[in-house]
C-alpha cells in the first residue's frame, strides 16, 4: 500500500511516498486500509516544505533578489 503526497513549491516539486508492505512472514492479519495515525506524517510534510520554502524565500531577501 503507498499513499503519495506532492507539493508544488516556488523552488521546487516536493514529493513524499510512504509505502506499507507485508512483512516476509506473516503472522497476522495484514494492514487493508490506511492507518490514520500516518496522515500526521503528511501534515508534518507540508510543514516541512513551507519552512523550506520560506527559508529559501528569507535567504533571497537577504541577498538583494527578492
């Protein structure tokens, strides 16, 4: 199972894949939906990009570019 989160950034395409694979032996019952607990990974990567992106943003400032 993957779940893909892309982000069209100002500076860059960001892109983000989680995958959930079954381990070689199974023991238990597989994972047939995603885990909700993970969307808290995405909300994290979004975060993540903007503070990239503003940091970029406060670095061109600094510079006489923006």
């Amino acid at each position: 199972m993957q779940k893909t989160v892309t982000i069209s950034g100002t500076y860059a395409a960001w892109t983000l894949t989680l995958s959930v694979d079954l381990p070689e032996e199974q023991v238990e019952e597989p994972i047939t939906e995603w885990p909700h607990k993970i969307d808290r990974v995405a909300e994290f990567f979004y975060d993540m990009v903007n503070c990239c992106e503003d940091a970029r943003d406060a670095q061109l400032a600094l510079n006489g570019r923006r």
